[in-house]
C-alpha cells in the first residue's frame, strides 16, 4: 500500500495542541503515513514550551 504524505501546518500554542493528537498517530503509524509537519513560528517560546511537553520532536530545516 502507499503512503499517504500529510502535511500539518501550525504557528501558536493552541494550534499545536489541536494538532498534536494527530501529528502523534501519524508517527506511530509510519507505515501508512509519511508525516510533514510545518511551523511559521508566531510565538516561538511559547510553541517550544508545548511542543517539549507534547513530545513533539521535529526536525528544523
């Protein structure tokens, strides 16, 4: 089967709380999807605070 490639797109705290439930789902199922997630960064600290306690790793490019 392919994978499904799905981008999540978030810049705030509450959005990244909206979105963590399913950002986590994908990564546990790699198998069926290839994950992108984009952040346009509004609130940085803030952002970073929720994405350390969420577990929320994601590579910077």
């Amino acid at each position: 089967m392919k994978k499904l490639k799905v981008m999540t797109i978030f810049g705030t705290r509450p959005e990244a709380i909206k979105m963590a439930p399913i950002i986590l789902k994908m990564n546990q199922n790699l198998d069926q999807f290839i994950p992108v997630t984009v952040i346009s960064a509004q609130h940085r600290e803030m952002l970073d605070q929720v994405l350390e306690v969420l577990k929320l790793h994601l590579i910077m490019i």
